[in-house]
C-alpha cells in the first residue's frame, strides 16, 4: 500500500512536471494520436455534412449528438504537434507546422471557435443554421489543410 502511495504520487507529480512535448512516450505515438482525433473527427463531421448537404434526411437529434464530438475532438490532435513529431513516417504534416507555430496555433484555434459554434448551431434543431456553420467549418478544415497538410 505504501509503495502504491508513493508510486502514485510520483506519477502524479511527473504528469504535471512534464511539458506538453513529454505526454506521449515515443513521437510516433504523437503522430498516432493526432491522426486518430482527426480522423474520429472528420468521421463524425462527416455525418453532418451529409446532413447540411440533404445526402441523408436531417434529424436534429443526429446533428447536435455527431457536432457534440466534433467539437470536443477539434481540442485534441494539436497536443501531439510538439517538438520532435516533425517528419516521422507516414505523415503528411509539413514543416511549417513547426517553422510558423503561432500560425498553426491561429488556425487550430480557429477550428476550436468554429466547431464550438457549429454544435451551437446544431442545438438550434435549424437546418438553414447548420448548413452556414457547416460550409464556415469546412473552410477552416480546408484552409489548414491546403497550408499545413501535403497532397
Ligand atoms: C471533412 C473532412 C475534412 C474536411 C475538409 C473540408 O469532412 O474529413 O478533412 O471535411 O474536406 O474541406
């Protein structure tokens, strides 16, 4: 019990001593992890999109429950971006992820905003309203992809 005790709280004060490049243990599990937010999040904001583009019959209910988790998974991938995830294999995240960071930061944040104001949109139940932060939502997938994502 008492090593329990102490393993515990080393554990706990190594999570709080340790900069946000230390929370993965191996840069391909940063890689791992960002990829994976983005594509639960592009899964799931993609069963809006086919809402907002009437592909399948808007249900109110469907949209704010599938905007909910895109808005909390658009606060995850930009952790695993620190120090040293820059170039492993199988990314298509460029160099200027690094090069310009209060650039990238601007545009996550920006996703942040927007996704936030998307699931707001949703509660209304208004599918005009969806469909415009929808559209808004895109473009600033796009625009972070078309500066930070290679082809
Ligand atoms: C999606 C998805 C993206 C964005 C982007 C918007 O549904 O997976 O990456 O929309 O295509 O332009």
């Amino acid at each position: 019990m008492k090593a329990f005790t102490f393993i515990a709280a080393a554990v706990t004060l190594l999570a709080f001593a340790a900069p946000a490049s230390a929370q993965f243990a191996k840069p391909e599990d940063a890689i791992k992890y960002r990829q994976s937010a983005l594509s639960v999040m592009g899964t799931h904001f993609g069963r809006v999109g086919a809402m907002a583009n009437g592909r399948v019959p808007f249900d109110a209910k469907v949209a704010s429950d599938n905007t909910e988790i895109v808005a909390t998974m658009a606060k995850l991938p930009w952790a695993g971006f620190g120090p040293g995830t820059e170039g492993g294999a199988n990314t298509k995240a460029k160099p200027e992820i690094w090069t310009e960071q209060a650039k990238f930061k601007e545009n996550s944040d920006k996703l942040v905003a927007e996704t936030a104001k998307l699931a707001a949109a949703a509660k209304t139940g208004n599918l005009d309203a969806l469909k415009t932060a929808f559209a808004s939502t895109a473009g600033t997938c796009k625009a972070c992809h078309d500066a930070y994502r290679d082809k």
